[in-house]
C-alpha cells in the first residue's frame, strides 16, 4: 500500500507527469471524438421533437452539458489552486492556470447557446435572470482569474494570487445551481436531479449523459495539453527540459 501511494505522490513533479500526460492525451482526445459524435446524433437525429418547446430544445444537448461543465471545472480548477497554496506545489497551480481557459470556453458557450434557445422561447436572446446574471460572473472570474495571472510575471506569485481569487469565486458556483430555486427567475428548473429521476423522455437523458462525458474528456484531453505546454515554458531552464527541446530540434 506504502509503495503504490509513493508512485502515485511520484507524478506530483512536473518531470514525471509531463510524459505521463503525453500519453493519456490521445486516448482522451479520442474518446471525446467518438462520444461527441455519439451524443450529437441521438440529439440532434435520434431524439424526438419536444411536445411544449419544438425543435428548438435541441439546443440543450450543449447547453446543459457545457453548463455544468463550466461549474464543474472551476471547482476543480479552485481545488488544484487550494493543493497549490497550502502544500506549494508546483503542478498543482500549473494545472489550474491549464483548467481555467477551457472552463472561460464552456462558460461562453453555455451564455451563447442560452441566448439562442431564449429567443425563440422568451423572445429575448437575454434577460438579468438570476441564473443566467450568475453564469456570467463565472465567465467573468475565469476571465479575471487568467487575467490576474498573466499580469503578475513570477509564476509562483500569479499561482498564489490567482488561488485566492479561485477559492473566492467558489461561493458563485451554489449561487449558480440554486439560483431557480432561491429567486423568481424565468429559467425553467433542473430536468436532472440526484434526489429523483429524469423528467425527460430516456433518449433525451441518454444523449445528454453522452454529451457531458464527450465535453468531461475533451476538458481532460485539452487541459493535459496545455499544462504539458505550461510545464516547458516554466521549466524551460532545467536540464531535463532542455534536453527534451534538444531531441524535439
């Protein structure tokens, strides 16, 4: 058990997890491929026409998806800066610095496609709802975040501050989920819930789930290659970097 845990704790360091990285992108790369295309032909062929809403209710088999991803990645992204911060550990913090610009693109996307199924159904591509205000708070702290980031030139120093802001902006993500619960608000409720079954018809749930696990290994696939990037700029003066630049040259 002691030497499984000392393994694991191994590709904690940069130079250890870099080619690890490297390995696990294509195979998440691919599965985000494979599910994607999956998930979009039940939604978008498969699926039936919604009674109340026509065919535009499609639009939510990206929607929701890139809706919770976009809460659920900031949430990882806060708790990488939080092992960051308290055990200063390097990976750590590029890994958040790697999660923030794919959470930033789900946010925008989530607001987008929001905006285009409101206007056939609120006759308005935007309304001050109190669930679509708060998704663009999160936009905004993925966007400070990286921000903050990049204004600040010592690495260790932008990890730290940017951890703070992170762990800050936690407190928007249950605003965000229970935003229809706690105000008035035009946006209609969950559809899925832990505490009960689905209200959708199965093939609409089925291509939904399909869809969240094509976006959960595209964040995967792209964060590991990004934060493979982030590991060569910042340890671009180790020998074992630069032993790395000499082969790829």
């Amino acid at each position: 058990m002691t030497e499984r845990s000392i393994n694991w704790f191994r590709f904690s360091s940069p130079q250890t997890f870099y080619p690890l990285a490297g390995k696990m992108v294509p195979w998440f790369a691919a599965a985000a491929a494979i599910l994607a295309a999956i998930g979009l032909y039940v939604g978008f062929f498969v699926a039936p026409t919604d009674f109340q809403q026509g065919e535009a209710y499609r639009i939510i088999f990206v929607h929701v998806p890139a809706s919770w991803m976009s809460m659920f990645i900031y949430l990882v992204m806060a708790g990488w800066a939080a092992v960051g911060l308290a055990l200063n550990s390097r990976l750590s913090g590029m890994m958040a610095s790697a999660l923030a610009p794919t959470g930033a693109m789900f946010a925008f996307l989530s607001l987008w496609t929001g905006a285009l199924w409101g206007r056939p159904t609120w006759g308005t591509y935007w309304v001050w709802d109190a669930r679509l205000t708060s998704e663009l708070v999160l936009f905004f702290l993925y966007l400070g975040f990286m921000a903050l980031q990049a204004a600040i030139d010592d690495p260790r120093r932008a990890d730290k501050a940017g951890a703070v802001l992170a762990l800050v902006g936690v407190v928007n993500i249950p605003i965000i989920y229970f935003s229809v619960k706690w105000w008035n608000t035009l946006h209609q409720g969950a559809s899925v819930s832990l505490a009960r079954a689905p209200t959708m018809a199965t093939i609409m749930f089925t291509g939904m789930i399909v869809m969240v696990l094509a976006f959960w290994m595209y964040s995967i696939a792209v964060s590991l290659a990004r934060v493979r990037a982030i590991i060569l700029e910042r340890e671009r003066h180790a020998a074992w970097a630069q032993a790395l630049a000499g082969a790829a040259a």
